[in-house]
C-alpha cells in the first residue's frame, strides 16, 4: 500500500497550492479520503474528507471557503486545492485512506510540507 503526496512548497500569502496523493495497493474506490496537517508543536487535526464515491465533503472550520477536497477514482488520486493561503497553513500535509466499509486499518502517506511565507 502506497499513499504519495505531492505538491507542497513554498507559497506567499493568498497564494494557491494544490496537493495531490496518489493511491496504489488497495481499492481507491473504496477508500474515503482525508487530508489532515500538523505544524510544528501542535496536533494533528483534519482539514478534509471526501467520501468513496466523492459524493459528500467535509472540511475543519480553517478550510472552508479557502480549501477544496476533491477525487478522481480512474486516476486513483485525491486532491486538495488550496487558495487563500495563510501563515497559519504552514504544515506538513498527509493523505490519508481508510475503507468506507470496513473503516478499521487506515493507510498514512509519508508527508508534503506546505510553508506560506513572504
């Protein structure tokens, strides 16, 4: 199992980014797909869900209105677009799968860093 982020980097303040994890080693389809972030001393927290079959989204407080989750299942990609971006946003980003069915073991992706600095 295979959970790839990219697209991270350095962006200046209400600057765009747009973060994609691609999938391998299990059924996407299946999967409902997160993004969450952690900066540096803080928790992990959610920022993102999209459902299996992409029909339904969530998204923490911090990202509504500024972020958008969304999937391709041919492609075996999610992706988070990211606009409006602020200092606070910085952290690193991680894709995240567990099956919609059977939500008992999820898959981790290993990381994209998002630093939003002028």
């Amino acid at each position: 199992v295979h959970l790839v982020e990219s697209g991270g980097g350095l962006v200046q303040p209400g600057g765009s980014l747009r973060l994609s994890c691609a999938a391998s080693g299990f059924t996407f389809s299946s999967h409902d797909m997160s993004w969450y972030r952690q900066a540096p001393g803080k928790e992990r927290e959610l920022v993102a869900t999209i459902t299996s079959d992409g029909g339904s989204t969530n998204y923490a407080d911090s990202a509504k209105g500024r972020f958008t989750i969304s999937r391709d299942n041919a492609k075996n990609t999610a992706y988070l677009q990211m606009n409006s971006l602020k200092p606070d946003d910085t952290a690193v980003y991680y894709c995240y799968a567990i099956d919609s069915a059977w939500p008992i073991y999820p898959y981790w992706g290993q990381g994209t860093q998002v630093t939003v600095s002028s």
